[in-house]
C-alpha cells in the first residue's frame, strides 16, 4: 500500500492540518500533468503538496461546501494517481454524503465501505466519521422524515456506536465511542443507563484512563439517580462504594474531584432517609420503632445534621416536649450546605 494512502488515512481522521506530517521520508512521486504527461517532483514538494490537498479536502467536507470538495476530490486523485482504487471511491461516496449533510445516508455508505474494505486503511477514517455522526446526533442534531419533520436521533446514535465497537473490538476509538454514549445518556439525565454502558466498559477497560473515568462515572451515575428519601437508597450505597474505591485507586484524583465532600454528601442522604423513617413510626406512635432508627442515625452517621436532628427529637420525646422547629432548622442549615443533594 503507497505511503501516500498511509497519509490520506491519517489526514482523513484529524480536522487540523497535520503538517508535522511533511516529515515524513515519502519517494519521489510522479505527477500528472494536464497534458497527460508525467513530470517527477521532489519529496519534500511532493509531501507538503500532498499533506495541504488531503486537509484542505478534509476541511471542504467538514464544512459541507460539496461543490469545491468535488472538484478538490477529482484534482486530488488526477495529481495522485497512486491513491485512487475502489476503496477510497467507496469512502468518497460516504464523505460527499456528509458533506452534504446528509448524515443518516452518510452512515450506511460508511457501513457499506467497511463491510467491503476490511483492510483498507481507510477503515479507521471511516468509523471516526461514524462517530463524529453519532456524536452529533446525541448533541441534538435531528433528521428530517420526507423532508418535512424532525425526530430525534439518540437511537440511532447508540445503534451507530454499538456497530462501531463491534467492529473496533478494543480500540481507543472504539473506548471513546462507549464513552460518548455514556456521556449523552447523563446529559439527558438517563443516570441508570449511563451507569449500566460505564460498567460495560470499566468491565471491558478496566485499566488506565478509560479505567479510571468509569469508576468514577459509575460513583457520579448512582449517586446522580437518587431520588430522595421516600425512595429506595441502595444506588446511595452502590456511590459511596464507588467513590471510596476511586479514593483509593486515585488519591490524586480524588482530591481534584472533591471526593470527600461527595462522601460526605451521601452519609447526609442515607441519614437523613433513616430519619425520615424514623419520623413516620414516631408520627405513627411507634415509639419504640421510632426511637430504633433514630439511635441508628446517630450510630451510624454521628456527625451528620440527621444525626444532630435525631438527638434532638430523642430528648424532646423523652421530656414529652413538642418537636419540630428545630428539627427544622437542622434540615435548613443542610439545605444551605449541600442543596437539594441533602434530600
């Protein structure tokens, strides 16, 4: 395969022109000219000519002016003959589709290159492509059903970035396309199935930074779907377990992002959902029930604000005296705290 393909498929996969590229030792390289004759050009000339036509293509794709990038295409390929064959005619058909904006249509002529060009060092190209799609797609781009209404298009995205890591197995590009579906699931607040494609990929990138940003994305998701006291507080415990094997893992990093207070955050959930326990067997007369859940609190979570309320409430039932206001001023000084993360 000619170092120029090599050239065209990295160029292809950045959106900056790589000049750095011009480095490169390529052989001296035969020029067509109009005439239909051949004229030999340095290396360097022919490097640099190379690099600035593919990224300039690149960037006509980018941004959608489908008539230069045409014509930039058929330049390209008449002052580099060596390039051309059947895959990159493919990979063109796809790339003109995105330039033209049409995204959905992009996608399957990309599906089509890769099912045909296995080998083609154009298939990297391509699924960068693909996800750049989908990524656009979960951003919010919408598609247009006979040319009139718009739906969204999050199905199609995971359905896109599934087939991309299918495909990678376990490539940084296919990593990073498990991450971007993540990621838009929590932008769209969908925390249970962010948590459940993070856990997919800590179990299939276990190790280094795609490692690391799971478990802690895996702590951020649970602790992001809890609703509030009057729901079931097990994602609290999934979170802080999450959290303090990422403090362990990370200290560093667990600096950075604030783990403790996030700790500290949870211990005021998961005492202040025992309380509310605690609150309804009191408002029920289940003294006893009341008073169980109440000193479990302050076992448990001795310097959370629950606990201080809970002490409060025991003394005040002990001495037969009313509660509530200051229980409530308890629950106020935790509201200003933490928010609306303490309920």
């Amino acid at each position: 395969m000619s170092k120029y393909r090599k050239i065209f498929a990295v160029v292809m996969m950045t959106v900056v022109l790589l000049l750095s590229i011009s480095s490169l030792v390529i052989s001296a390289t035969w020029r067509l000219e109009d005439g239909q004759d051949f004229r030999q050009m340095s290396s360097s000339q022919s490097s640099d000519k190379y690099i600035l036509a593919v990224a300039e293509l690149k960037k006509l794709a980018n941004s959608g002016e489908t008539e230069l990038f045409y014509k930039q295409l058929e330049k390209l390929k008449k002052d580099f003959p060596q390039i051309v064959g059947e895959d990159l005619d493919s990979f063109m058909q796809a790339e003109l589709l995105f330039c033209e904006g049409k995204f959905t249509k992009a996608v399957r002529a990309y599906d089509r290159f890769l099912a045909k060009f296995p080998e083609s060092e154009l298939y990297q190209a391509a699924l960068d492509r693909q996800l750049s799609i989908a990524t656009a797609f979960l951003g919010g781009e919408k598609k247009r059903i006979l040319g009139i209404f718009k739906i969204n298009t999050y199905a199609q995205a995971a359905k896109i970035i599934d087939r991309i890591v299918e495909r990678a197995g376990k490539s940084p590009i296919a990593s990073k396309a498990a991450a971007t579906l993540a990621s838009g699931y929590e932008k769209r607040g969908k925390f249970n199935k962010a948590y459940e494609q993070w856990s997919k990929i800590s179990s299939d990138w276990p190790a280094g930074q795609t490692g690391k940003d799971s478990l802690l994305a895996m702590g951020r998701c649970k602790h992001a779907a809890y609703k509030g006291p009057s729901w079931d507080d097990s994602g609290l415990v999934s979170a802080d377990s999450y959290y303090r094997n990422f403090k362990s893992r990370y200290p560093v990093a667990a600096e950075e992002f604030d783990i403790d207070s996030k700790l500290e955050q949870i211990n005021e959930q998961a005492a202040y959902k025992q309380f509310c326990i605690g609150k309804y067997y009191q408002e029920t007369g289940s003294t006893l029930s009341a008073n169980f859940y109440y000193e479990m609190i302050v076992s448990d979570w001795p310097n959370t604000t629950a606990a201080k309320m809970a002490k409060s409430v025991m003394t005040k039932m002990a001495n037969n005296q009313s509660v509530g206001k200051e229980e409530m001023t308890w629950k106020n000084n935790a509201l200003k705290k933490f928010g609306k993360l303490f309920l």
